[in-house]
C-alpha cells in the first residue's frame, strides 16, 4: 500500500526559494516516497527523529509514521544550512 505524502507549510516555503531546477529534481525525489518511504541512501537523522535524503546540494529532511502510512516533509535546504 502507498504512502501518504505531506508537506509541511515551512518545508514548502524552503521548496518555493529553490531555483526550478532544483524543485523538479526535489518533487521527483518526494514523489518516489510514496511506493518506498525508506528507499536506498536513506540516512536515519542522529540527532532527531527522522530520516533525510541527498538531492544534489539540497537535503529532505522527513518522518515516516507506519502506522497512518504517511510521510512528513518538514524541512528542505541545502546542506550548508538544514542541520542549524
């Protein structure tokens, strides 16, 4: 069964500030979280609950709650900045 993909209002104001380039490489990325919300190069975030994903220099930061099948985007920046 599919997943249920939200997204934060914070983590679309990040996404709306990315170049189009960017945004069409991170909303691929955020659409494959439907069918696998753990899909490979997944990193379990240490300090937080969560999981992020690598898209170029920008980093998805998410939650994935099994029981409601969703997936929570809650932050997207690039790397110099998303763990601050």
């Amino acid at each position: 069964m599919a997943y249920r993909v939200l997204v934060k209002p914070s983590a679309q104001k990040d996404l709306d500030a990315l170049p189009e380039t960017e945004v069409i490489k991170i909303i691929s990325k955020i659409s494959n979280l439907e069918n696998e919300p753990r899909p490979v190069g997944v990193q379990k975030l240490h300090d937080q609950d969560g999981y992020r994903i690598r898209s170029g220099n920008y980093r998805i930061l998410f939650e994935v709650n099994d029981p409601s099948k969703t997936v929570l985007i809650y932050r997207i920046k690039h790397r110099k900045e998303v763990y601050r």
